[in-house]
C-alpha cells in the first residue's frame, strides 16, 4: 500500500520490482520511496510493505528495470541509475 505521491509516479509493476530483492519489508518501503525521491516526486511518500506468505520467492528477471533506469536519467537521476545496474 503507498501514498498518491508514489502510484503517480511508479506503476504496481515497478514498485513490485523495487521492492523485489529487499530483504524484509522496512527495506522494501525505504527502496520504493528512495526511488520516487530520485525521480523528484515532491508530495507525501509514504509506502507500507505487508510481507505475505512468499515473501522473498519472487524469482526471475526485473521487467520494470529498464524502464526506471530511463525515468531516472530523463529527471536527472542518472547517478542513481548506475546504482541500479551495479545491484
């Protein structure tokens, strides 16, 4: 669950994706937020991570990466970014 200052700037998809290789849900909701920060979303923040049964077994490849990556560099995140392809 998050605020209207994070779902007008990331989609579900990219937000699953953020919070895909967290490793409790604190760290899921500080990455979710940290990322609209970068992108200069400037309204309140605020995401709530709910661990569910297979927290932790989402596997395989990240859809949303190449996108977030371009929004990044389009808002001036791009030191950001490069964070991101070293994770």
């Amino acid at each position: 669950m998050f605020s209207d200052g994070i779902s007008s700037m990331v989609t579900d998809e990219e937000v699953r994706d953020i919070a895909r290789n967290a490793t409790n849900p604190k760290q899921a909701a500080d990455k979710i937020v940290s990322y609209v920060e970068d992108l200069g979303g400037e309204d309140n923040l605020t995401a709530v991570v709910v661990p569910l049964l297979g927290w932790g077994k989402l596997q395989g490849s990240d859809p949303t990466k190449e996108l977030r990556e371009y929004k990044l560099q389009q808002t001036g995140g791009y030191l950001f970014s490069l964070l991101l392809l070293l994770c």
